[in-house]
C-alpha cells in the first residue's frame, strides 16, 4: 500500500497554551485566564488558545490515516520546544516531509517512523509537535494497510507476544479539583485526580497546609461517594516542583511532609508527581534520586513520578537508570515520534520503572487514541485521560478507545 498525499489542517486542542514560568512567577487569575505579562518567548498571552495541524495521509485505496501535531500546555518550559502555532509550521510540513513521504510503501511502522522522527531541516531536527503528529498518521496508516488497530501494529513490532489488554485510566482535574474529583469517582476513574498544585501559597500552603486539607477532603469524599467497597483509586498530585519550593530543597524535610501525605491518604496508595523543579536535567535526576532513596529507606510508600526535565527517551532512560523515582511520566508530545513512546515504555518495564504514558490536556482526540493504542500494546502500568481538563470528555475518549480496540482484537484470537 503506497501513500499517494499528504495534506495539512489548522486544528484547536483540547486546552490551552500556559506560560509556566509566569504563573510560578505569580501571575493571578481573572476568570479562566491569567493577568500580567507572559515571560517564555512566544507566548503573547500568559494563557492562550491551544493549537494543533492534522496531517492527513492519503492512501492509493483511498482511505485516510491521520494524527495530530500536538504540544504540550507548559511549552517552551522544562527544557521542551518553543510554543507551537499552526500557521508557522504547516508549510515545513508541506515543503519538507509531504514530498518525501509521497510514494513511499507502507510495510512497517517502526523504520518509517524513525526515519522522519530522526529527519533535520538546515541542520536542526524538526519540531517535537511534528514528529509527533507525522509520526501517529504514518502508525494509522500502517493500520489501515494491515487490516489492524494500531495497539496491534506497536504489540507485534515492539511487544511481540504480549495480550492487548486495558490499562488504568488516569484523569486530571485542572483547578476545578473539588467538582472534578466528583466526577472521577462517578465514572470510577482507576487513578485521580492530578489537581493542579502550581502555586505555593495559593494551592500547597507555605507549610503544606492547603495540599494537606485537601487529600484528608479527597480521602474522605471517595469513600462517602463510592458505590462499590472495593473501588479504590490511586491518588496521583502533580505537584510542578512545589514542595521543594516550599520545603528548601531540603529532602528530609520534604519526605517529613510527603509522609503526613501518605497518611491522611489512608487507605488510598498516593503518588506525587514532580516534587521539586530544580531546572536543569542533572540537578534535577539527583534531586529526585536522593528523595527517592530517602522515602523508600523510611519505609514511606508514596511514589514519586518524574516529569520536569525528563522529556526524550534518553531523558526516560537517564532518571531510570539512576532510580530518579518510581515511575516516569512520558510525556508523549516531547519525545517528538510515538515510535519513541514505545521503546520509552519498554525500557522502564524492563529496567524496573513504572511507565505512566502521560501527555498534557493540551492535546487532541486523535493524538490521545493513538497514544492510548500505544500504551496498552507495550503494557504501560498507566495512561492519561486527554485532551482537556474536563474529565468527562478525555475519560470517555480514552477509555472507548480501549474498549474498542479490545474487542477488535479479540474477535481476531
């Protein structure tokens, strides 16, 4: 099956553009958007409208396979690429990658992926956002040659052997995390609710205080809403470096305050995602290393989830390597090509790491089916629920693109 064109359309996330920096620097809110000046370049707007390009790939059957060009909410920070607007870049897909994909023969994913993933434009390798949406529409193109879903085509390149099963939804709440946290124990989410604790003194507590309160509330609202005695989620807080902003950096006294966490989360197994930002990838893996040792040699069983600074496979590989926490975020638009969250994923089941396969609220519908086929064909021990802050909508997108490709794999056993 040869691809005969390609063709490229303006798309809107599922969310928003946010200026991290800014936000840690105190910009406020004023309704849903954010006052003061934006600080990462780019950006016009502390917060503006998220956007994205379907690439479109054309098959001489006539069936289309497509993905998304997506980038994360906090870009431009963390070590990631620059803000991503539609307008700048659909001509470099047009001028640079639709000419060489044009003709090619689809007869696997892997080499083809890699090849654009690794492919330099003057010199400099393409931007994240492109390799990833390019990379999704030449994984459903090979899809739809083979007749399969896409969890199929990354199982028997990648995985082979392995049962194409579901895997635990993770949901995010943005700052409505008390009405939000509703709606995940409603729907039964399997981990909740991120939370959104960007902000010291408005949502941690100079002490803490603020996160505290509000897992004894979490803990306590699960159990009064649950429907079944067994429902028991795993509570997952995104933290964005917050702790060790508040705590000094200090690792006794930010396990100190991660144990009263664990505590008020009882019954619930808690994970902290991001506990300090240190903002260079080194510091960054140690600081995380040493908290790391410093929990599980007090027996305190919280995980901790790396994120900031660990956004390429080698970034993956380099905190796994040095036990930089108990399970890595892949950040599924910064490693560039999905062919890049199938080995990441391998790589930290083989080496001990739990594999969340993450991404951001700023994505697609279409980059979140693909990745969600991606994370259950390599047995990722949790995927995202995206785009959006919403809950319900990337809930139910995640979780029927699971129930669908089961099926479909299942009816061909």
């Amino acid at each position: 099956m040869k691809i005969v064109d390609v063709i490229c359309s303006e798309s809107k996330t599922g969310f928003y553009f946010d200026d991290q920096r800014a936000i840690k620097k105190g910009a406020g809110h004023d309704g849903f958007t954010y006052v003061g000046e934006p600080v990462t370049e780019g950006f016009k707007n502390v917060r503006q409208a998220g956007e994205a390009i379907s690439v479109m790939i054309i098959l001489e059957d006539g069936q289309v396979a497509y993905g998304d060009c997506a980038a994360v909410q906090y870009s431009g920070a963390g070590g990631r690429d620059p803000l991503f607007l539609a307008k700048d870049f659909i001509p470099v897909i047009e001028k640079e990658i639709a000419p060489k994909l044009i003709g090619r023969e689809l007869k696997e994913f892997k080499a083809l992926a890699e090849e654009f993933d690794k492919m330099q434009v003057d010199g400099k390798r393409l931007h994240t956002a492109i390799r990833y949406g390019v990379t999704q529409a030449i994984l459903d193109a090979v899809a739809k040659a083979e007749k399969l879903t896409m969890a199929e085509v990354i199982r028997n390149e990648y995985n082979p052997g392995y049962e194409i099963k579901r895997v635990p939804i993770f949901t995010q709440s943005g700052d409505d995390r008390y009405d939000n946290s509703d709606k995940m124990i409603i729907k039964g989410a399997d981990v909740m609710p991120h939370a959104l604790i960007n902000n010291v003194e408005e949502k941690l507590g100079l002490k803490g205080e603020k996160l505290l309160k509000y897992v004894e509330w979490l803990r306590d609202r699960v159990i009064k809403l649950r429907t079944k005695e067994d429902y028991s989620p795993i509570f997952h807080i995104d933290v964005y470096g917050t702790i060790g902003a508040a705590f000094k950096y200090d690792t006794k006294a930010m396990a100190d305050y991660i144990k009263t966490l664990e505590e008020a989360a009882k019954p619930f197994h808690l994970r902290i995602e991001g506990p300090m930002d240190v903002e260079e990838r080194q510091k960054q893996m140690e600081a995380l290393r040493d908290l790391t040792a410093e929990l599980d040699g007090r027996g305190i069983k919280v995980e901790l989830v790396a994120d900031e600074w660990c956004n390429t496979v080698d970034d993956v590989k380099f905190f796994t390597d040095n036990k930089a926490g108990h399970m890595v975020q892949i950040k599924t638009p910064d490693l560039g090509g999905v062919n890049n969250i199938a080995d990441a994923i391998i790589y930290c089941k083989e080496h001990g790491m739990g594999a969340y396969c993450g991404g951001t609220c700023n994505e697609t519908n279409r980059s979140a089916e693909v990745t969600t086929n991606i994370g259950m064909a390599c047995g990722a021990k949790q995927v995202l629920a995206k785009p959006g802050m919403g809950v319900d909508e990337g809930y139910m997108i995640v979780n029927n693109e699971m129930n669908r490709v089961i099926a479909l794999a299942n009816r061909r056993k």
